[in-house]
C-alpha cells in the first residue's frame, strides 16, 4: 500500500495515467495477484478517485446553477488576463 501512495503523489502525467498502474502491479505481485488482476484494481481504483471528484464537481456546479458552458466562458475571461 505505501508503495502506491508513493506512485500516487510522484509528480507524473496529468491524472497520474501509467504510474500508478505500475505501481499496483509491483506491489501486488508479492502476494501472487496477476498482472491482469491488478491492473484492473489500479483502473478501479483511479475510476473511483476521479469519478468521485468529477461527481461531486458536478453536483456544485448544478447547485450554484451554473452550466458547463457558463464555466467555460468564465474561465476564458482569466485566460485573457
């Protein structure tokens, strides 16, 4: 398990894709997990994690009554800056 939180907070591509799929494999190996079985657990995992957030996100977005199109416009305005 330490082994991923160490894969989870390297500084890594953006979502933290491939990293931490390697390291579910290695640190799943010693207990005889397959390759195939924890990666799988790797691609739950990250689903969970990021669905969650993405899930929550959206939830606000709707309760301050914002569309995602509103939030794009708004963002712009700073991009400009």
């Amino acid at each position: 398990m330490a082994l991923i939180i160490i894969g989870i907070s390297l500084p890594t591509s953006p979502g933290q894709v491939g990293v931490v799929e390697l390291c579910f494999l290695i640190a799943l190996e010693p207990f005889g997990i397959p390759p195939a079985k924890a990666f799988a657990a790797a691609l739950f995992c990250h689903s969970l994690l990021y669905g969650s957030v993405i899930a929550v996100g959206f939830y606000y977005l709707k309760k301050i009554g914002m569309t995602l199109h509103e939030l794009e416009e708004e963002s712009s305005k700073y991009e400009e800056e």
